[in-house]
C-alpha cells in the first residue's frame, strides 16, 4: 500500500508512522514518497518517486492529511486505476473517509479488504490559444477560470455544447464534478450534486449580469469558458493544484473525463445517498434534532393504520 501524509502536520506524520507499522506488522509492504520517507522516518518502507508510476502495482493509496493532500493522492493514485481512501487532518475533510480518533479500526477493515470502492468522475480540460492547444489537464472537483487580480472584471462568454450562453463581466467561473459541488462551487453558490448524479456544474464567481444562475447540464456536454478581456490577467486553476496561464482570446474547454478516481469506502450500512447525506450533516454541522424519520407502523402515507391520522 502506498502511504502519504501531509508532512507539515506533526500530528498527520506520527499517525502514518504507526499506520505504516500496523501494516507492516500484518505482512504488508508500506510503499512511501521518496521526498516524503525522510520526514515519515520509518524503516521498513519502500520509496517511490513521485509521479504516475508512484502507485503502480499496489493495492491502495492510504492519505493522511485534508482535502489537499488527497487531492496529490489522487494525482498518484488515478493513473493507476488504484482506489485511494483518506483520513482527516484537515479542516472539512470532505473528501476524507475517516478521522484520526478510529484510525487504528480503520486500518484493520483496510488489512481485512472491508472496504468498497467508488469511482467518482473527473472531468478533462484542455486550453487553447489562436486555434492551437495550449495545455491539456484534469481534474476531480473542479476547472476554474479567473482573473489575476483584484483591480477588474474578467469578461468571459460561456458555451454549453457548441452554442453561446451568455457573456458575463465576472470574477470566475467554476466547472464542476458532482464531487466538486461541495467545494469551490459550493462557496461560489452552486448546489450540492449527490456523487452518484452524473452531470457537469457551471457556476459563475460574483457575476454582474442579469443571467448568471448555477448551471447543471448532462455529463456528454461539454463545457467553455472563452476570454473576451483579460486587462488583470486570467488564469486557469484545477483542483487549485494546476495553473495555467490565460490570455485573451484563451478557450477553456471542460468535459468527462476518461479516467476516474476510485475512492475506498468503509462498508456501512444504508444506501449510498444516505451515506452521503449522513456525511454532509457530519462535516457541515447541519442540524437534525427533531427528526424521527420514517414510522415504519403507518402507511406509505405515514397514516396510522385503522385511524385517519397522521403519523
């Protein structure tokens, strides 16, 4: 299994030294990053470089860190096609499947495989420039475009699937996966997407138009964002990793991508919206108190049987 944390957390760096050592001790090889086996200080490690070929060959990609450190664990891990599962040391954690308080339950379900795996969408993005292609890239939450600096307005029309939709003076605009809804997205006003929702977001970042509604459109769209004026300066961040350089007249192209990202899961019970509704109220603090769900003695109408009332 491939191990990383975020190195400038002592608290994330002692939990991967007793992760690699629980793993360890069970039979199984711990695999490190090189620039990171020095800081991780353990043994009994086999180092990797960096880059695509990182978790090749292994069995999952454990992360230890917050949303952006399971960001990098997804650029090692999707290339592989290896499922990836993260432990919280962030803020948020959204991304996270688990916290530091049961991380020792948690790798005995991952020695014992109890774990399921999601493959959640991606989405390809590709700048071009004067007809030519500028850069090519991906991400898993989202492609932003925005401008530079403070000073102006970015001036951008957008297009869904080949036709104009409307040209906005803006500070940005989000395109987004179903797993980025709740990120960048979301601060900029766009709706929670349940991940199993294929579908492709747009949102506009404090747009001064009459029409500048979130938008969500078919996951075959495809999705662009050209540069009409950029007097500031216009760049392209995705997943707030990968930046490009934009200038005037740039294309900003978003569609499906063709690799997904396997995200391990813990086996639990329930269906796999309501684990994701459990975990929205989990991380956003999302008060229930009140609830009593469904009366499983009534109807399907919540009638009581034999009586006209409500349940």
């Amino acid at each position: 299994m491939l191990l990383t944390a975020h190195t400038g957390r002592d608290s994330a760096l002692q939990k991967a030294r007793l992760v690699a050592e629980r793993l360890t001790a069970a039979g199984i090889v711990v695999r490190v990053l090189s620039d990171e086996a020095a800081d991780l200080s353990f043994a009994e490690v086999e180092e990797v470089k960096p880059g695509p070929e990182a978790a090749a060959g292994a069995d999952l990609v454990i992360v230890l860190g917050g949303d952006g450190t399971l960001l990098r664990g997804a650029e090692l891990a999707r290339p592989a096609g290896v499922p990836l599962i993260g432990v919280n040391f962030g803020h948020v954690g959204f991304l996270a499947e688990t916290e530091p308080d049961v991380l020792g339950d948690t790798v005995d379900r991952l020695i014992a495989r109890q774990y399921v795996v999601e493959e959640r969408m991606t989405i390809d993005v590709t700048v071009r420039a004067n007809g030519d292609i500028k850069a090519s890239t991906w991400a898993l939450n989202e492609a932003t475009v925005e401008k530079a600096a403070r000073e102006r307005m970015l001036e951008v029309i957008c297009e869904v699937d080949g036709r104009p939709l409307s040209r906005l003076g803006c500070d940005g605009v989000v395109c987004s996966t179903p797993t980025g809804s709740t990120a960048y997205a979301f601060s900029a006003g766009g709706p929670v997407v349940w991940p199993e929702v294929e579908a492709l977001l747009m949102v506009p970042i404090s747009a001064h138009a009459l029409f500048a509604p979130p938008m969500v459109v078919s996951p075959e769209s495809v999705l662009a964002v050209e540069v009409i004026s950029a007097a500031t300066g216009a760049v392209l961040w995705c997943d707030g990793r990968r930046k490009v350089d934009l200038p005037p007249g740039a294309r900003v192209e978003v569609r499906r991508g063709t690799l997904p990202v396997r995200l391990a899961r813990l086996d639990g019970p329930g269906p796999r919206g309501g684990r994701f509704t459990d975990r929205l109220v989990a991380k956003f603090g999302l008060p229930v108190a009140g609830w009593r769900g469904r009366n499983w003695q009534g109807d399907e109408h919540g009638h009581k049987e034999g009586t006209g009332e409500h349940a």
